[in-house]
C-alpha cells in the first residue's frame, strides 16, 4: 500500500474533508492528515491517522516518515516552509488562485500597502511572501479541483463526488445561496433587488410561495440589507444566518434546497491580484452541486460545460420551478466508487 501525506494548516477545512472522505476506504492508499487546530476542529474526525500540526513542527513531522508523495491543501501563507517542502519532497499543491500563484514579487510589494497591510507585512518578515511563486515553481505537480481549470500545467484532481442522501419534501419552493453573505465573492445587491422585484409580482395570495436561504453569515451592510428585506416581504419567505454556519446545518440546508442560486461575481480579489471565477478560480459552489447532486443557477458570464451548472434567465422563478422537477443522474458520474477510482489513478501518476 502506498503511503502519501495530506498537509492543510491553513484555510480549505472543506476540501481536506472531501479528500479524506473520498480515501477513507481505498485500498490501494494509505493517508496521513497533518492538520492545524482550526482545520482539525472543523473536519469530522472518522478516525483515520490525523496528527496536529502547524508551520514549526511540519518539517520535523514528515523527516520522521517516508512518503511516497505529499499534497499540500492550501499555499496561501508560511511559504518558507512549503517551499522547503517542495525542495525536498515529491509535493503536490493544490492551487486555488491562478493568478496569485504566477503574482511577481514587485507585484505583491505592492499589495502589501492595499489592504491588511499589518498582516501582509507578517507575511513578508516573517513567512516569506515574496516567495510564495517559487513554492509553484518548485512542486513536482500542480493540482486544480475543476476540471475546466487544468491545462498541461494545472492537473485535475478529483475529489468530488454525491452523496447518498435522502432528501426531504419541501412545502414551499426552496432556493439555497450557499457561501458568506459578502458583495466582495457574490452579487447580493442583485440578488436583493430580484426577490424584491419577485414580491412585487405576487398578489392576493396569503401562503408563502417560496424561501430563499442565504447559507453563510451575513454581516455588515447585507446584514442590514436583509433585515431591511425582510420586513418589507409579504409572499416571500427568507432565512438568514448572523453567526457562522455549522457543518451540520450547512449540510442538512442543502439537503433540503430545491435549487442551488450562485450569483458569483464574475471578478474578485485574492491577496490584490485580480482572478476571475471559472477562468482562474473555482468556486466552491461547483463542489457543492456535485456533493448535494442539486442544479445550480449561475451568472450568463460564468462559462461551463456541465449539464447541472445553469445559467441564469429571466424569468427566474420560472426556471427555479423548472429545474426542481428536472432530474440529472449524479450517480452515473459522481458516484463514490467511480471517483476513488479515477483519483486513486491519477496518484499513481504523482508517485
């Protein structure tokens, strides 16, 4: 059985968990998680081999084991020490943010001074951040998690894939927003304006006709804009969460949704560096309509050539009823065993 570590000290709690779900049962793999605290707290822990870690004990963690290959989850901080990493080992990296990644060092000089700049300036004495490209450069293997992002460069690394649910039936159409409720990732000011404009449709009808959930924490201004939209909704019904969700009422609402709404923005920002969804980032929300087999609604903009990615039309709630009776089988191919098959394979080629 061949022996391969799974590092994550830093951000993508999520994506630790789908790939120690999809490996948990391999045969052909064994697994060594090295998680922070904060990653360890969020992952359920199904007893597999999980050691905590962080920046300083990392390197003295894996020169005490022989790996056949390490995957690291996420390079967004202390990339002094991945860099050491991808030196000395057979490391894969998972890449999130395409253009961060090839970012030159005048240019992150620069984006230290636009914006949290006490903690980039952190990132800079202290954990190397002008060298972040050459922890990309030296990797043996560049992984992305959307197929439509790799290149010869970028490989796919696949790790999602539907779980056997059982869904429950709604009395009311649900519509699920999954993801922090920020203007900075996703187009609440439209989304806002659409279920007002939707309100303004419905008359004489004394029921609620439907319930949008906004799936992540709202704070600030879209908090006030929610609170705000409530009150002004008579037919429309709408959820909304002022504390971070957990893992068990995020899943257990998109179980529940009908239908996914993505409304991304099509351009966003990571560490100043301009990256653009479906272009050189994923979103999140891919993995989700994948892991909760549901049909997701996206922007016109946002190219893609999957049959449950959606783009949005005009008459929206038309197409939300739509789709809640339409049927995809995610079980031909994102089924559990399929998946572990294909990534098991495409280890083998790391190694």
């Amino acid at each position: 059985m061949k022996k391969i570590a799974y590092i994550e000290i830093d951000t993508h709690a999520e994506v630790a968990q789908d790939f120690m779900e999809i490996m948990e049962d391999s045969g052909r793999f064994e697994v060594d998680y090295y998680f922070s605290k904060k990653i360890k707290d969020q992952v359920k822990d199904s007893a597999q081999n999980i050691f905590l870690s962080d920046s300083s004990m990392i390197l003295d963690q894996l020169h005490a084991s022989h790996y056949q290959l390490i995957i690291i989850g996420t390079v967004h901080r202390y990339f002094d020490t991945f860099q050491v990493i991808a030196e000395k080992y057979n490391s894969a990296v998972i890449v999130h943010n395409i253009n961060f990644m090839n970012a030159t060092r005048f240019g992150l000089i620069k984006s230290i001074f636009k914006a949290d700049m006490m903690y980039r300036l952190k990132l800079w004495w202290k954990e190397g951040l002008l060298y972040s490209s050459k922890v990309y450069q030296k990797a043996k293997n560049l992984l992305v998690l959307d197929e439509e992002l790799s290149s010869d460069r970028l490989k796919f690394l696949p790790v999602f894939y539907t779980k056997n649910f059982s869904f429950p039936e709604n009395k009311v159409l649900t519509i699920v927003i999954p993801g922090g409720v920020s203007q900075k990732r996703r187009d609440y000011k439209k989304v806002f304006s659409m279920i007002k404009d939707l309100e303004d449709g419905y008359s004489d009808i004394e029921s609620k006709l439907v319930d949008f959930v906004f799936l992540g924490k709202a704070k600030n201004e879209e908090l006030k804009e929610i609170i705000d939209l409530e009150r002004s909704l008579n037919y429309i019904n709408i959820t909304y969460f002022t504390e971070r969700v957990s893992q068990e009422d995020y899943e257990n609402w998109m179980k529940k949704a009908d239908v996914l709404w993505c409304p991304i923005q099509q351009e966003t920002e990571f560490f100043s560096q301009k990256e653009i969804y479906g272009h050189t980032k994923m979103t999140g929300n891919l993995g989700d309509a994948i892991k909760y087999g549901k049909f997701a609604v996206f922007p016109k903009n946002y190219p893609s050539g999957l049959d449950f990615i959606v783009s949005e039309k005009e008459e929206l709630m038309k197409q939300f009823n739509d789709l809640k009776n339409a049927s995809y089988d995610f079980s031909k191919y994102y089924n559990k065993v399929s998946v572990q098959k294909n990534l098991e394979n495409f280890l083998d080629t790391l190694i």
